[in-house]
C-alpha cells in the first residue's frame, strides 16, 4: 500500500466555541491536484493552514507522508505555500525572494542563482530578478510567489486561493498554467478556492466543504453529475433538488434527489418522452435570454419551481421569450438524477 | 453667495491648497527656518570682550573655539549619551512594541498605549526630579541594594571611573537611566506602528520557507521594522543631544552641549558661542540621518 500525501484523522480545529474544522477525515494521494472547495468560513482554509503549520488541531493528527506533522512548526515541514496575498518580502528583489528558502537553507550563492534563473523561466517571468515586488503586476505577483514556494523542491504545494486577485482573463490563464506546472514538477497541489468552477477546471479530485465538514469527495464529474448531498448539488453548479410526493411520483421513493438544469430537456406537452425517461407538466413562468442560452423558469405539477437551461442552437431571443406563459413536458433520463440523502 | 463660493473654489483647486498651505508654510519658513538662520548668521559674529556687546563683522572665532578640548570633550559626553540612550531605548522598546502590535488583545493594546504614553501627560520636570530621589544616595534604589545586602554592588558600579560618582544622583549612570526613561515612550510609539504594518503573511511565509524565528526576525521583522526604529532613535538621539535640565539636575559638573548653550547664551550673553554652539548638534543630527539613509532606514517607507 502507498502511503498517502496527506492523511487526516479526525481532526477538529476550534476558535473558542466555533468549530472551524469538525472532525475531518482526509486522504489526498501522493502528486494529486487536490482541491479544498467551499464558502468563506467552510473550513477549508484552516485546514490548508494546519497542513502548513500555521494552525495546529484541536484534536486529530495530521500525517505528511507517513509522518505525523500534528506539533511540528512550519519550518520542519517539507511543504510550501502560495499565499492568498501572495505575502512577498517587499524589501527584497524577486531574486531575493525567490532564493529565500535557499538562503535559510545554506545552499551557495552560485547554486541559488542558477535555481533561481531556473525557477523565474518556469514561471516565464526570465529578467525580472532585480525588480521589487512593488514593482510588479498582481500577475507577476503571483508567479513569483509560486517560484519561491517551488524552488524548495516541496512534496506538497499549497495554493490559499491565489488566483482570487486576478482579473478574470489572467485567472483562467493562470488556471490553464498552474494546471501545466504541476504536471511538470509531478509534485501534490492542495488548491483552496471558493470558485467551482476553477476547482472542476483544475483538479484531479476535490472535498467539498460546508460548515467545518467535509460533505464529499471526488472526482469533478463525480462532484456535478452525483452530487451526495443537497448543499454539494447547490453550491457546485446550479440544481433542482426534488423530494416528497412529486420525487415519489417520479421515481417512486420520496428521498430527494438532484437534476442539473440542462439535463433536462424542454418539450411540448404532445411530446412522448422515450422510455428511461422522467417527465413532468408545468409552464413556464420565467423567460432569461443568455445569448449562448436560455434559462427558464418552469412551474411544475405539484407546485415546485424547476430551472431548465437550454442552448440557443436554433432559438433566438425573441422565439424563447414568446414561450412564457405556455404549457410544456419536462423530461430527463433516470441515470441523470442523483439521491442527495434524507 | 456660500454655495458661489464654494463652486469657485472647487474650481480652482490651486488656490484651494494654496489657501491650506499657506498660513502653516510662512510660519514654518519665517519662525522656522528663520531662526535656524538667524542662529546660524549669529555664530559668525563675535563678542567684544569689555562691552560685552556683539559685534556684527564675519568671523570664525567662535568655530575656532569649539574645537578646544573642553568643547570637544562636551560633544563627545553629549553624543557618547546620546548613542547610550538611543541604544538601550532601542533594547528596551523593540519587545515591548513587539508585544503591543503582535500578541497584545485588542483591548490590552489600549491599555499598554496608554500606560506607554501617560508619563507624557504628567510634567518633565518632576518627573525629572522624581528620579533624583529615586537615585538618590538616601532613596529607594539604595535602600533596595541595601536590603538584599548588595550594597557591594551598587558601590562597585559606581566606582567604575568616568561614569561612576558618590551616588546614583550624581553620576553619568544615573543620568543615563532617568534620560532612557524621559525618552522611552518615543522610541516605543514609531517601533511599534512600524511593526503593525508588517504583514502578519510574511511571517508565515518566512516560517513556511524554513525560516525559525531567529532567522525570521533578522530577515524580515527587523529589515521592516527598521525605518520605525531610525525615527524612534531619531527622536532619543536628538532629545538627547539638547537637553539641559537632566545633566543638570542629575550628574555631576561635567558640562553637556545643552547646557553649554544655556549657559553662555545666558548669564555670560555670548550670543554668537552660544549659537555656534547649537550648529553642533544641527551637524551632528544631519550626519546621523545620512548615516541612517546610507543603511537603508528609509527604503521601506
């Protein structure tokens, strides 16, 4: 058996009364791109902090590759992080900054310059060693701060929303790089981020968190297509979460499940849906004209809202907009629903 | 007619920091930088020995004088207490101003920045004579040495040559400890608010590249905290460098540079002595801040 990267075991972190982590269980594997999903106070940055040392558990351990990491200080861990402020040293060069890890280290002067050249290609930022971070754009910020978390050479790399800064332009380049980097240095990446879709972009696997727990694991697919809990279906994408008499109607249990919107297609009430296929009346209530798509508004039989999105391939906006008011069947296939427990 | 004035001035925003800069700009350039030179222009006259009168004709007279061994003896006192003062001051004040900006509580920090600062509510000069008695050969310091029967050792630092004396009143020592108390609360406030502006991140970021804590305070805390520390010394150096009344009031006869002047700008009424006298510490300061820019204290603002 492999040991795993990172391993927690039932670790709790509490402020006072406030359980900020509650007994979290966790195993990130050994070169994943991990992803720490969640809102703000989901706990997620916390336990990116305890992996780092910053915090340390109320209770639980914490194992770095078979070691356990719960009361070492963040100087005797072989990780490293990328701060959500990037937190470079603002009088020093980037070279200076860049070399820090190697300063503290001992390594030789000539041996720094060369990693450090190194590192400032990789992150395609060749020439600007002499620079002051002040001097730099967030951007530039941000790859210099990689480049000084790197050049140690850590078994973990750990990413505290580093590309909540950029503009939306950079962050998805930035997305598409760090994706590329990691492939290249083969080491762990431990992203924090509260944006879904950067983490569905990204990650090899990721743990949804809410309230200081973990609600699931899994691969981006498995996080949209099967969602395990209801708040997993509404924060990761949009849903219809289904229960009681209508869900017993349709799939004959009143256990809730979820339906992603544009999984679920818009007809006529003339329609026959094909068979494995769940189908409900409604009319349509609401009418928002997207460009790419559309999303409607559908009150169903039963009286519950569903939201149904369809791509514009042969509407335009005044074709779908003529359709407020007027009857339709909604129907999905059974393999597109997902039992969100309770 | 408010509201038309108010258009016309928006309008015109130079006039608008003109009217703000003005008035404190004239007071600064005539009763500032005007007496600074009326000072200056001073030192360049000379004293008639049997009027006593001054006369008004260009000399170096009085810079010929400052440059006896007397003269050059209260420079060097001055300055050598000076750098003393300013040194312990930066000693004592960095943990403490490290403790207020990073550990204290909220409310604690309130607490500690009034405790800093209420000394300076009350006046200088009993808090001056307040450690005349402190330091006195009758007072509490000596009653406490002999208490524990360590008067052997109060006596032997005091009978340390050139900065010992009969007691602690009137030694350079016991000057010492009452000007690093005079002056403590302006070493404190700038290392502080210094300190505050480091970035809690760089520590841990320090800490996370395999920095310990020693290496994370040379590194980083001090590096940044420094123009805070130069401002503070500022002030402990220069204060010091002036005073009067602490080498008067404790001590022993030895002159220093403030009292030099106090003393031939007053009952002997060399004007001109007293004002080449003041250019020495002018020096003295510009020097210390292009020393202190020469090291980098100014890079981070």
């Amino acid at each position: 058996m492999t040991t795993s990267a990172v391993r927690f075991e039932q670790v709790s972190r509490h402020f006072g009364e406030v359980k900020a982590v509650d007994q979290v269980d966790l195993e990130i594997q050994d070169g994943e791109f991990f992803s720490m999903l969640g809102p703000s106070g989901s706990g997620k940055t916390t336990c990116l902090r305890m992996i780092a040392g910053f915090d340390r558990p109320t209770r639980g351990t914490i194992h770095l590759y078979g070691q356990d990491v719960s009361d070492l200080p963040p100087y005797e861990r072989d990780v490293n992080t990328v701060f959500q402020d990037y937190a470079l040293f603002p009088h020093m060069t980037i070279d200076e900054n860049i070399a820090y890890g190697l300063m503290i280290k001992g390594v030789s002067k000539p041996e720094r310059r060369d990693r450090v050249d190194e590192m400032l290609d990789l992150v395609q930022l060749p020439g600007f060693g002499y620079r002051k971070p002040s001097q730099l754009s967030g951007g530039q910020r941000q790859r210099v701060a990689l480049a000084r978390a790197l050049i140690n050479h850590p078994k973990v790399l750990l990413l505290d929303e580093p590309l909540g800064a950029l503009d939306l332009k950079l962050r998805q380049q930035m997305q598409v790089e760090l994706k590329a980097i990691q492939k290249r240095v083969g080491i762990t990446f431990i992203f924090v981020t509260h944006d879904q879709e950067e983490a569905l972009t990204m990650s090899d696997r990721i743990a949804v968190f809410n309230l200081g727990k973990i609600e699931q694991v899994g691969t981006p697919a498995d996080i949209y297509e099967k969602p395990a809990t209801p708040f997993v279906a509404g924060f990761v994408g949009t849903s219809n979460l289904i229960s009681g008499e209508v869900a017993e109607k349709l799939t004959g249990s009143r256990q809730m499940f979820s339906v992603r919107p544009e999984k679920i297609h818009l007809g006529l009430p003339t329609d026959t849906p094909g068979k494995d296929m769940l189908s409900i009346g409604g009319v349509v209530r609401d009418v928002v004209y997207l460009g790419l798509f559309t999303r409607y508004l559908v009150e169903a039989e039963g009286g519950i809202d569903l939201v149904v999105v369809e791509q514009n391939l042969k509407t335009t906006s005044m074709d779908v907009l003529t359709s407020k008011g007027q009857k339709v069947l909604l129907f999905w296939h059974k393999d597109h629903i997902s039992r969100v427990g309770g | 007619m408010l509201n038309r004035l108010s258009t016309y001035l928006y309008q015109r925003p130079k006039l608008v920091l003109g009217l703000l800069l003005g008035p404190p700009l004239i007071y600064f350039l005539v009763v500032y930088i005007g007496s600074l030179l009326a000072l200056l222009v001073n030192s360049f006259f000379r004293l008639e020995e049997f009027t006593g009168l001054v006369v008004r004709e260009f000399t170096l007279e009085q810079y010929a004088k400052l440059f006896t061994s007397t003269n050059l003896g209260i420079f060097g006192r001055t300055a050598g207490m000076a750098i003393a003062v300013t040194i312990a001051d930066g000693i004592i004040a960095f943990p403490l101003a490290y403790y207020i900006a990073r550990f204290a509580s909220p409310r604690m920090k309130t607490y500690l920045y009034i405790a800093v600062t209420i000394p300076l509510w009350s006046s200088y000069l009993v808090r001056v004579y307040a450690w005349k008695l402190i330091l006195a050969k009758e007072g509490i310091v000596s009653w406490f040495f002999n208490l524990f029967g360590l008067q052997f050792v109060l006596d032997g630092i005091l009978s340390i040559p050139g900065i010992g004396g009969s007691s602690l009143s009137l030694s350079p020592i016991g000057m010492f400890i009452t000007f690093c108390y005079i002056w403590l609360p302006y070493m404190i406030v700038p290392i502080q608010t210094a300190l505050e502006r480091v970035p809690k991140s760089l520590l841990e970021a320090s800490s996370d590249l395999g920095a310990n804590a020693a290496q994370t305070f040379r590194n980083v805390i001090l590096p940044l905290s420094f123009p805070g520390v130069v401002a503070g010394s500022i002030f402990t150096f220069s204060l010091t460098l002036g005073d009067f009344i602490i080498p008067q009031v404790l001590g022993n006869s030895r002159f220093f540079i403030g009292q030099a002047v106090y003393s031939y700008q007053g009952t002997a009424g060399n004007i001109p002595l007293a004002a080449a006298f003041t250019m020495g510490p002018i020096v003295i300061m510009i020097a210390y801040l292009l020393i202190a820019r020469k090291m980098g204290a100014f890079d981070a603002l």
